[in-house]
C-alpha cells in the first residue's frame, strides 16, 4: 500500500507522458524528445512576417515586397502543421489549459535558443471581453506567462483594448480583412515602453498583428515586434 503510494508520487513527481505519443517524457516536459524533434520547424521563412516559403531565397516574400508589415519583425519557430494545430484547437476550444503551458515552453525554448531582439515588454493579443467570458482566458496571456518568466519582462494586460469583435478573417478576402480589422484595438493612456513584442498563439493571414502594431506605433511605441508559436 505504502509501496504503491510511494510508487505513484514518484511517478506524478519526477515523470510526465509525452501528450502525443504516451512515453515518458521526463521532468516537467510535455513531449518526449523524439515527438518534439518532429515538430515542423519553419526554418525557410520570410525573414519579415514569417511565412514559410519553399525555399530558402533570403530575400522578403511578396506580400512585405509590396506592403511591409508595420511590424519590425517575426519570430515564429514552427509552421501551422501536425501537431500544432491540434494543441492550439485543444487550448481555444477545448479549454485545455495545459496546451498553453506546452506552447509557451516551446515558444520559450526557441526563444532562449536564438535570442531575437529584446522588447521592453511582451503584449499578449487581447480578446474582446465577450470572447473572454466565453472561453474563461486568453490563450495569448497564457502562452505569455512561462516567456515573461524566462525573460524577466513585464506583461501587459491592460491599457491595450479590443473594441469588436470580429468574424474570423479565415472566411475573408485580403481587402475585407483589413477593413474588419479597423479600429478593433484602442489604446487607453499612453505605453511608457518603446519596444514592444507582440504574443499570439498563431499567425495566418497576419492582419491582426499588423493592426495592433499599426496602433502602437500610432501611439509611440518605435519598434514593435511579433511572437508566435505556429505560422500557417
Ligand atoms: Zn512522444
Ligand atoms: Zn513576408
């Protein structure tokens, strides 16, 4: 009896199953390294916005050729493939919090392992408040809160506001994306931070990014920077 308890703390202490394969995957970590040496690196991407190219051609891809993003930079480590998908649907829709733990890490981990520029402080996207108290939290602010951690830089979750909510940009053209994204972010009071990095669980079209760093460098900020976990 004693034994098995025993047995079972240590295991609830010291181990965690890999949540896509069920191995061991050792202290604190949610995947085991062979899941996580699958993940689908973006490594040939528009050194710009991110978008996984074909290729490496080193050069900016069409879209910020033709209209560069307001955003000085993105850093996003993985593309909008098996498994990422999976987690970021667990964590919106299925509430399952321990996704943004697992997502942040990863994000945190690439962070750590090519040092991008250093922000004053980490925004997390903000949700419209009726999106909020339908899904109980923002998946940005969690995937937010193991890099705040690691990086000692203050996470800001007021004074920036999402003013509509609106219908997702998946269903829509190029122009019609931006016109939804109009005047959806307000800020309150003036940023006392100058450079600013971005949080989002996923890019795919970029709008929303490039409409909250539009309004930043509106209200003073100089550099404003992106940080996401998957890019589609
Ligand atoms: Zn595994
Ligand atoms: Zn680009």
């Amino acid at each position: 009896m004693v034994n098995s308890w025993l047995n079972n703390a240590h295991h609830y202490f010291t181990t965690t199953d890999c949540v896509l394969c069920g191995a061991a995957s050792g202290l604190a970590s949610d995947l085991c390294e062979s899941c996580q040496a699958d993940l689908p690196i973006n490594q040939l991407a528009c050194p710009r916005c991110a978008l996984p190219l074909p290729h490496e051609t080193g050069v900016l891809c069409g879209q910020c050729q033709t209209q560069p993003p307001y955003y000085q930079s993105a850093f996003v480590p993985y593309r909008y493939e098996s498994p990422l998908p999976g987690f970021i649907t667990g964590l919106k829709f299925n509430a399952r919090l321990s996704n943004a733990r697992l997502l942040g890490t990863l994000l945190r981990d690439a962070l750590l392992a090519n040092p991008p520029f250093r922000p004053d402080c980490l925004l997390p996207v903000p949700l419209h408040p009726h999106r909020l108290r339908q899904r109980g939290f923002n998946q940005a602010l969690e995937i937010s809160r193991p890099i705040a951690k690691a990086l000692s830089l203050p996470l800001l979750k007021k004074g920036v506001h999402r003013y509509r909510d609106t219908r997702p940009q998946s269903d829509l053209d190029g122009e019609s994306r931006r016109r939804n994204m109009r005047n959806v972010f307000r800020i309150e009071q003036g940023l006392n931070y100058r450079h600013v990095a971005i949080i989002d669980d996923v890019i795919t079209t970029g709008t929303t990014v490039n409409e909250l760093a539009r309004v930043l460098k509106k209200a003073g900020v100089e550099t404003v920077h992106v940080w996401a976990v998957a890019r589609a």
